[in-house]
C-alpha cells in the first residue's frame, strides 16, 4: 500500500521495538482498548481467519 499522501498529511513511522515497548507498558499498567462505534467491525472475519491459517499449516 502506498503511504506518500498519509506521509505528506503527517503519518510518523516509528521503529517497531518503540511501538513494542510503548505497547507493553500500556498493557502492563491495565490498558483497555478505546472504545469505537464500529467495535463489532474490527478484526478478521473468524471464517477468514481459518481459511488462513490452515494455509500456513
């Protein structure tokens, strides 16, 4: 996926070990997941999901 508009709008990468330990930490001091009007939305499809790794086994 090509990411240069997202760049030019703003988008700031970060070195993975930064989003790791920054997500650790969260999750170490209780994080809970914001809640989203399209909560139900997020995720792979649990048919999809099985289809996949039973591809990779």
């Amino acid at each position: 996926m090509d990411s240069t508009r997202a760049e030019k709008d703003g988008l700031r990468c970060r070195p993975l070990v930064e989003t790791i330990a920054d997500t650790w930490a969260w999750l170490q001091a209780d994080g809970r997941p914001v809640h989203h009007p399209r909560w139900a939305e997020h995720g792979v499809d649990p048919e999809k999901e099985a289809k996949i790794l039973a591809a990779l086994a």
